[in-house]
C-alpha cells in the first residue's frame, strides 16, 4: 500500500464537495453496502463534473506516483463517489479488472471511518490522503458510528511502462 498527500486537498475540497452536492441523490443498500449517496449505479455516459474536475486537479499526483513507482504511464480506469453517513458501511471487497484500487479522502472526520484491510495492516490515513493498493486485496469501509460525513472518491488505475535501470 502507498500513501500520497493530494497536494491540491485543500485548495480543491470545497469546490468537489459542492460539485458532489449536485450530483443525483443515488442511495445504495443490498447485503454487503449501505451508503446514503453515490454514483456508482448511474449510467457510465452519465456527466460527473466533480470527476472531471477531480482528474484535472489529479494530473499532477498521478505523474509523481507514476516516477516513484519507476513507470511511465498511468491510467484511471473509473471513478466514484461516496458518501458514508451514521450507520453506513461497504463491507469486504475487492476491485475486479484493475491492478489498483485508490481511494481519495475527501472527507474524513474520524480516523476509525479510514479503509480497513482483512490482512490487519493498518495505514495511518488522514483527510486529504490517497491511498492506492493492489486491487485484489481484500477491504472494507468499516460502520459509521458517528454523526459526520466521510466522502471519498475512489477509482481504478494501472501504472505500466516500467523503465529499466539504465535508464534512471
């Protein structure tokens, strides 16, 4: 797992949480998730503007990860949003189709709403963080026990091209 402080949170969030704010409210629940707002079930072709907004403002980190992971090519295979409200959980997971899973938190109001890994490895998360890991890794977004929001966005990606040595 890797973590990145998004150098551009704190510019960034008020304008993202209002562009979220007029996204369609898309609760989902079924067995293993409950979250009060998301856009995971809308159309693919469906317009996210905070997404459009996001990656723009993205560019520059995925660049930097891209060199400290010694490849020169990235991807961002989709992208979403959630919003996590008292009571609301995503429980295991894993991401399919994809080498890596990130999350971005958007917001974060208690470090006990950070992701959780099954294998027990616990990174130090704060708002304003993005964690990528491999995709396959099995985690969940524990229950929101409290009366604050946590919103995330979250998306696939692959870095690739790796450089060989004697190129560095």
């Amino acid at each position: 797992m890797w973590i990145y402080k998004f150098k551009k949170h704190n510019k960034i969030k008020n304008k993202l949480l209002s562009l979220i704010e007029d996204m369609p409210n898309e609760p989902i629940e079924h067995n293993y998730v409950k979250v009060d707002k998301s856009d995971w079930h809308l159309s693919k072709t469906f317009e996210r503007p905070y997404l459009d907004f996001f990656y723009k403002n993205l560019n520059d980190q995925m660049n930097e990860v891209c060199l400290d992971f010694n490849c020169t090519k990235w991807q961002i295979h989709n992208g979403w949003f959630q919003q996590y409200t008292k009571m609301n959980e995503h429980k295991w997971h894993t991401h399919q189709s994809t080498n890596l899973g990130a999350v971005y938190y958007l917001e974060l109001p208690s470090k006990e709403l950070a992701t959780e890994f099954f294998d027990k490895s616990k990174p130090k998360i704060k708002e304003g963080d993005i964690i990528f890991f491999p995709a396959h890794k099995l985690h969940r977004s524990p229950e929101n026990k409290t009366n604050k929001r946590k919103t995330v966005i979250a998306f696939n990606c692959d870095f690739y091209d790796w450089r060989e040595k004697n190129e560095l």
